[in-house]
C-alpha cells in the first residue's frame, strides 16, 4: 500500500480551512481522515474513526484541550471539521478512573462534554482516543490485518509479521471496556507504533497527522507482504451445471423469495427489496468453492460489518439454464434455511449476557449464487451497495486468511452482542421508511415531459428508478439526479428487442421490477378516411404494440418475483372522446385502454393491478413546434391560455398533476382495471 500524503494538497487544505477559522490541527485531520476512507481496502461505510488532540476557543473566548473526533453519520471520505465534533478532553479522562461505565452513560456523558451541544455524537470509541496519549489517531478495518488476525493462532502471526511494533489487544466489544484495555496494552508497551485490536482493527498514532496516517499505511503494508507470502493455493472449485442460466433471470426469482412478508397480506404487499450484484474472478472463486459451506459460514471479518450484511450469506446452488422452476425451489428452500438458523441463533444468545432484545427480520442481507456472484440486499439501492461492498471486501479478507491459515473471526456469541448493540443499531437510523422503499419503477418515454415528471415523482417517493427514452441523453439527464437510485436507457419501444434488453438490464442492475409507467407516445393526425396505411400502423407500433411489449416484459418479470406489481398506461382523452382529424392518434389510444383492463383481468390472481391515465391538454413545458401549440393557434389562442381556458376548473393541468395520478394508482393496491381522468374537467371524456 502506498502513502497518498502530498504536501501541496495538505498545504492547500489548510489554507482552505484556515478562511473558515478551522486550525491547522483539524485542517490536517479531515486531510489524513480523506485520505484513509477513501481507501476501501482500509475502510467501509462508516467503519473506522480518527481524532486529534488540540486547543481551540469555548463561548467564552477561553482556550479549551478538546479531543476533535469523528463523529457519528459522518463518512471519512468526504469528512469535514463538522464531522469532527470537540469534545472537552480533560473531561473524558476523568473516566479512566472509573471501574465500570454503562453504553447509556457513557454516550450521556460524552454527548454532555461537547463544546457545541448541537455537534454529532461522537464515535463510541472515542473514550480509546482519549485514553491514548497522542495527539493524532487513526483506527481502520483494513482488510490485510483483518485477513492476519482472523486466524487460528493469530497471536502468534502477528508477533512474527509486527515484532515489538505493536500492542495486541484481545477482542472487546468497542466502548468503555476497549478503551480500557486498549490503553493498559499501551501503558505497558508505550513505545509501539499502534494497535492491533483482534478480530477488529488497527490503530495507529502519531504526534503529527502524516506520522499517524503513514504509520498506518506502514503496517498495513507488512501486512500485505505477509499474505502475499502464502500458499498461493485456488480455492478447489465445486461441481458446477455446464451452463448457468442469465443473471436477467435469476436476480427476479432471487428478490422475490427475499421480499419481507407482510403481516396481513390482504392489508399490504410484502417490503421488497433491491439486490446489487457483484461478480468477478475472485468472487467466482469464492462462491463457487468447494468448502463455501464452511468458510463463508464463519462470520463476518469485523463485528462492526455485522449490522449491514447480518453475520452470514445466504447460500444458493447454481441456477442452470432451462431449469428455473428448479431454482425457484432451491431459492425457496435456502430462504427457509436461513431464517431457521437465524431464529435459532437468535434464540440461543438472546437474554444470555444482555436484557433480552427484539428480533430483528431473519432475511438475508448477502446471497452467494455459485455460478454467478453475489448479491447485496437491501431495502434501498444504497443498503443494497452498502452490504454488496462489504460482501465483496470479505471475500478477500477471507481467501486470504485461508491462503494462509484457516479463517477464524469473532464468536458468534460475540457477534450477536454487536448485531443487537443499540449503539449499532443507532447507526442505520430511525427515519421513516418512504412510500416506493425497495420498489423498482420503470417510465417509458420517462426522458421529456409527462415521462419525466412521473420519473422524478417516484423517486421522490423513495422508488429506484429506470428511465427508458428513445434519446439516451434525455433519459440521462433525468435519472443523473437519482444517483444510485436511477438508470438511464436508451430504448426504442417499438423494437421488441430493445424493450427486453432494457428489462433485462434493469432486472441485472437492480433485481427486478414492481412498477411499470408505460407512457412513451406521439400524436399523429389526419382524415381517417385519407390517412395512409404507413402513417396509421407506424401511430399502432408506438400507441398500441409498444404498450403490449412493455406489458408482456413487465408480466414476465413480475411473475417470476411472484409479488405482484403495478402496470400503469398513459391513454389520452381521445380514447373516449374523439377528436376532428385525430384518428390516427385516437385509435391505438382506444385500444390501449382496452389492453390495460385486459391485463387486469388476466393477470389479477398474480397481484397486478392495471390501470390508466386519460389525460387532456397538459402543459408539459415543451410549446415551441409542438403539438399544444398546434392546437391553440387552431383555436386562435396561445398555448398558455388554451390550457387555462379548455376545461372546466379552468385550471392549468401539468405533467407534475398526471405523474401524481400514476403514484396515486401504484399506491391503491386495490384498484385495477381503472381509469383516471386528469384533465381538470371535460365532460365529453368522461366515462360512462
């Protein structure tokens, strides 16, 4: 591992923070702090912390030692000093004294030692800063040391890789106990460069941030010579099906048998979820061994990783290829082993060393499919990262540790008591989960206008989203703002192909689909009776058979999660009230209509509902040469107030009124077969 200090960048974040009225101490702490979380081989998803010893100015203008700490939400990779609250220092050494210090009580007493009290929490193992003499700290999960001290005998491994270099520290649940014995193994090796805390972590310390953060990059670096120095043995492969079936379709039938059960199903659906998956040489090792059953079994590489990926994956043969029905059943066997194992580990540590606790979901957050990957699961796009990305880095603590040794992490009893640690679980929060949380949605034509406005609603709704749009660059520019929770394609939705390629990819990129806006349309005009043949089956392709297509991926897809769904069309108002010279338009828009109450009567007893939306003179922001525009000045109006003017509230309707009528019927599990009208009044389109 090579040090990523540059001078001219440490410089130049003093310099930036220094404007601010940030010291050099803290400036250079959230510099190193950067450093190490971007560093994924050293830290994860809020695992590891840092700190620093400096002098800084209370309210009242005296000068103040604080400890200046990460703190609790923060992720050190883009940390600033807000993510480091001070902490009064002479305060927290009082407690050294102290025999015995409660969780409650001791994040009571650090949250009442702040300078500012409207700072973060800071870490849990703040007190282990404090108790260190040096002013600059830094703790890690690297993944080598992780791979030396997940071992049989690992004492003895790491007396050979470290000498007299560092204190070990048994393994102790983080918090007033650690910090106590981190700092006894101190005292009585004051001269070390760090800590290896078993089954844990690392420490380093230094009087300078550099010293700290190279040191750290030091010893993690002997580390990795080590581990290079093993049997470079391949883990022996299980047998295998000569061909494995499509990633497309596993990952449905896969996130349907780990949706959570609703309590009474004829209230709710289950809570789905969305799967990410990860594959590569290393994984395939992995997953496809011969002893997977033993060394992925074992527990998680570091306590901490334990809330995120529960403390071990759900294992499921090789899906091969024209046998799904096969792995369907195999998935649903694996789901009802695992769940069984955890409900008995629940209870055989539950009350045992603390007050009893309430059981969490028993579901896996990290499934091993031999033959593919594996797949975090989460109940949003980022959880499902989140555990993939912890998934993947134990796959390599793990090879490595049996490259040289046997892997050996942390008891289960141990691991238990950090799973239902309320200082861990405080980690994932308590806000309410929103309205799509674990729902994938696709928009049709979702790059422009209704489309769009649809796209943004659920997402705002806590939905993933894929927007498919004939321009790519249109589809871009909407799901760019949804992060993780957005995918972008490029789809001809008259191009049966394309339209299964498209779901496909959204079912390898997110698992599957529960919400279908099939909404890509365009209006074409003309005397039926002059109309031309080529005009009429092109309006039919777009306004009829696109929707068909869309309809039959989304079923197919639904079916196979078998959690039901949601198929929404975009009909028009020319479905039901025909327009003078809009037959061409009109008509493939009837038909669509008929087909979303043919879904619904067919696919029903599958839990899909299918509904629509009949809409009428929209204003979707796009006049200029457009089809509104055309109809207004056929009016002798302008657009603006052939919208005011044309219906019955007189009341403008835009794209964001059509986009809530589509949330609001994914939302109404019992309604299908409807169709809804967002026109703001037009008496000739209403049904009857």
């Amino acid at each position: 591992m090579k040090s990523a200090w540059k001078i001219a960048e440490a410089k130049a974040c003093v310099a930036h923070y220094r404007k601010q009225g940030v010291n050099e101490d803290l400036a250079l702490r959230v510099y190193t702090t950067r450093l190490l979380g971007r560093n994924p081989a050293l830290v994860l998803h809020g695992g590891g912390n840092t700190s620093v010893k400096t002098i800084t100015k209370d309210r009242l203008g005296k000068s103040v030692r604080v400890l200046s700490v990460k703190g609790s939400g923060w992720d050190m990779g883009d940390i600033e000093p807000a993510g480091l609250p001070a902490v009064r220092l002479e305060a927290l050494l009082e407690l050294r004294d102290l025999k015995k210090l409660s969780d409650e009580d001791m994040v009571n007493y650090q949250r009442g030692a702040l300078l500012d009290s409207t700072s973060p929490n800071p870490s849990v193992e703040t007190l282990l800063h404090a108790f260190l003499p040096h002013k600059f700290i830094d703790h890690t999960h690297s993944t080598a040391v992780l791979s030396l001290t997940d071992q049989l005998g690992d004492a003895k491994l790491l007396t050979e890789v470290y000498g007299k270099r560092v204190a070990l520290v048994p393994y102790v649940k983080p918090g007033f106990d650690l910090a106590q014995t981190a700092a006894h193994a101190f005292d009585s090796h004051t001269d070390v460069e760090g800590l290896i805390l078993r089954k844990h972590g690392i420490f380093t310390f230094g009087e300078t941030a550099r010293e700290a953060y190279e040191r750290m990059i030091g010893l993690v670096t002997l580390a990795e010579r080590r581990l290079a120095r093993g049997e470079r043995r391949v883990l022996a492969s299980a047998k295998l099906p000569p061909r494995i079936a499509p990633l497309a379709e596993v990952a449905p039938v896969l996130r349907g048998h780990l949706a959570i059960p609703s309590i009474d199903a004829n209230l709710a659906d289950p809570k789905r979820v969305v799967l990410a998956f990860r594959t590569s040489r290393a994984i395939r090792q992995y997953v496809d061994g011969a002893e997977s059953k033993r060394y992925s079994q074992a527990g998680v590489a570091t306590p901490d990783h334990t809330i995120r990926t529960k403390n071990w994956p759900m294992l499921v043969p090789a899906p091969a290829v024209g046998q799904l029905d096969r792995f369907n059943t195999m998935t649903r066997n694996a789901v009802v082993r695992f769940t069984s194992k955890y409900v008995d580990y629940f209870a055989r540590h539950n009350g045992k060393r603390e007050p009893k606790k309430t059981m969490l979901d028993p579901l896996p957050r990290v499934v091993l499919v031999a033959g593919l990957g594996l797949f975090g699961v989460g109940r949003s796009t980022a959880a499902a990262h989140v555990a993939a990305d912890i998934a993947e880095n134990t796959v390599r603590v793990i090879t490595d540790a049996e490259l040289i040794g046997r892997y050996r992490p942390v008891s289960e009893a141990d691991m238990f008591d950090v799973e239902y640690w309320s200082l861990e679980q405080a980690k994932l929060g308590k806000a309410t989960e929103s309205a799509f949380a674990g729902q994938v949605v696709v928009v049709t034509g979702g790059g422009s206008g209704i489309g769009a406005a649809t796209a943004r609603a659920f997402a705002r709704q806590g939905a993933t989203v894929a927007v498919l749009d004939l321009n790519r660059a249109d589809a871009e520019v909407v799901a760019g703002v949804f992060g993780a929770r957005g995918l972008p394609l490029g789809c001809d939705v008259t191009d049966r192909k394309a339209v299964r390629v498209a779901f496909d990819e959204v079912c390898r990129r997110f698992g599957g689909v529960d919400i279908v806006v099939s909404n890509a349309g365009a209006a074409w005009q003309g005397a039926i009776g002059e109309v031309s043949d080529k005009l009429l089956r092109a309006s039919f392709d777009l306004n009829f058979f696109a929707h068909q297509t869309v309809a039959q991926n989304a079923v197919r897809v639904m079916r196979a999660q078998g959690t039901g769904g949601a198929l929404l069309f975009n009909v028009s108002k020319q479905a039901v009230n025909p327009g003078q010279d809009f037959g061409p338009y009109g008509l493939p828009k009837a038909a669509t209509l008929l087909l979303a109450k043919q879904y619904a009567l067919e696919y029903g007893s599958d839990g899909i509902t299918s509904n629509s939306v009949n809409a009428d003179r929209v204003n979707t922001g796009i006049f200029a040469g457009g089809f509104l525009e055309e109809r207004a000045a056929a009016r002798g109006l302008t657009p603006e107030a052939y919208l005011r003017t044309g219906n019955l509230l007189k009341r403008e309707v835009r794209a964001e009124d059509v986009a809530q009528a589509f949330v609001d019927l994914a939302r109404s599990r019992k309604t299908t077969a409807a169709t809804v009208t967002v026109d703001g009044g037009n008496i000739a389109a209403s049904l009857r």
